[in-house]
C-alpha cells in the first residue's frame, strides 16, 4: 500500500501519522483494521432508529480513530456531526451532515481496498 497516496486520496496527513507511528509497516497494520471498526455502523444504526444517544456515541468514537489514524478530512466531517448530534436533539443540518461523514468513510474503504488489492 502506498501511504502517502493513501493518504493523499483520503484528505489525511501522512506527515501526522508518522510522527505518532514510526515506521509504514505500523501505520499500514492500523490503516487495515479500520474497516473493522464497528463505530460507522453503529452510527448508521443510530441515525437510522433516530437513537440520538446511541448516534452520538458512536461518532464521537470514529471522530476519535479518524484523528488518531490522522484521516483529517474524516475526522473533520465527524466534528461537525458530534456537535449536531451532542444535545440529544439533532440539529437541522444533522442528516446532510451524516452524509458527509458517509461520504467520507466510504471514501476511506474504498482507499483501502484499493491499496490492499494492488
């Protein structure tokens, strides 16, 4: 997998992850597991039975992986979303902004796959 490409493609920061993980082969170890993370799914779930607290929880837990992964724009996208949902009563913008955060999640999958299959 290339890294910086990687990260590149997924609006991160290779530069950031380095300087937690010294060595590629680290990075690329947690890079893989991601998609294991059941905090999307979670927060899918959450969104979908309009189950605020459970919403929250979990993208406030993938705000956390996305930053220490250093997935920047990820982590960005769930920021917002935390603060739209952190009430218990989701803001207006909630759902446009979970999408978002879709977006970008699924953005990071597809990097994945597609460094994993090359």
């Amino acid at each position: 997998m290339d890294l910086k490409n990687f990260y590149q493609k997924v609006g991160g920061s290779y530069e950031e992850i380095r300087s937690r993980l010294p060595t590629d082969k680290l990075v690329e170890k947690f890079i893989l597991m991601f998609p294991k993370e059941p905090c999307f799914e979670n927060l899918k779930v959450g969104m979908e039975n309009q189950d605020w607290k459970a919403a929250f929880a979990a993208c406030h837990t993938l705000k956390g992986v996305a930053a220490n992964l250093a997935l920047t724009k990820l982590h960005n996208s769930t920021e917002v979303l935390t603060e739209d949902l952190r009430s218990g009563t989701p803001a207006p913008n909630a759902q446009q902004d979970f999408e978002q955060v879709k977006k970008d999640f699924e953005n990071v999958i597809a990097a994945i796959n597609e460094g994993v299959a090359q």
